[in-house]
C-alpha cells in the first residue's frame, strides 16, 4: 500500500457461530415483544371488573405468567373463571393469551340469550398488530448487540 499506510484484512467466517446463537437471540428478541404485547393489550382490555386485562400473560422460554396473571384476576374478582394455562410455545417462540374464560367472547363478539349480536372489543389482535412490525427490529437488534463483536 503506497503511502506508509496499513491494510488490514479480517478473514472470519463467523456464520456458524451466529446460526449456533441465532435460536437464543430470536428468543430474547420475542421475550421483549411479550412484554410489549402483554402491556398494551392489557391496556386495551375492557376494564368492567379489569379481572381480564390482569388476566393476560406471556409464556416464553423462560417461564409462565400464568399464574401471576390469575392471581392478579382473582384479587379484581375472585368470581372470574379462569381457563386453563395455554400449551408451551414451540421454540423459539412466544404465547400471549388471557385467562379470563370470557375474554373470546369479548375478543370476538357474541350471541346473548336473546339473539342479539354484541360487537367485539378486540384487545390481544390489535396488541400483536402493533407489535409484529417491532420484531424483525428486535432480532435485529438482538444480533447487533450479543452476536457481532
């Protein structure tokens, strides 16, 4: 090289490492975007009682907030009826659901006894609408900030 300079050339492949963490970096990527969910459809949530917007949680690779969540359901009303803890998430991967046994009917909509339709008051799509453009971003950032030394 003219000038008295120096040339430096780096010749490491480090794709085998990186797809080795890549499982790891998706999974802390989607525990951040849990939390994101988890807070903005329980803010969206009907708070007629707010024992459904307690009632949501995540499951992640690192746990369940299952139980939290229906604790934090019975102390709004101990009358709710909670569902059954939903299935772990295939990995990497993420669950975000709410325990009330009442939230689909409030997600979606419903027939009353008298045949009329009541509109839904939809909480956990628009909550994953929100958060499915952050995701690419947070595994980005994830593999930026843990991966590329």
């Amino acid at each position: 090289m003219s000038g008295g300079g120096m040339e430096w050339i780096v010749n490491r492949n480090r794709i085998p490492e990186l797809s080795l963490a890549l499982p790891e970096l998706v999974n802390a990527a989607l525990r951040t975007i849990a939390i994101d969910i988890v807070a903005t459809a329980t803010e969206l949530a009907a708070k007629d009682t707010t024992a459904m917007s307690r009632s949501v949680y995540a499951i992640t690779d690192q746990g369940s907030g299952y139980s939290a969540a229906v604790s934090q359901a019975a102390s709004a009303n101990p009358d709710a009826e909670m569902e059954p803890e939903a299935d772990a998430p295939v990995q990497p991967g993420i669950v975000v659901a709410a325990a009330a046994s009442y939230a689909g009917y409030i997600e979606y909509g419903h027939h009353t006894r008298g045949g009329s339709f009541v509109p839904g008051r939809p909480f956990m799509q628009p909550a994953v609408d929100q958060a499915v453009p952050k995701i690419t971003e947070a595994i980005a950032q994830e593999i930026v900030t843990k991966a590329v030394v």
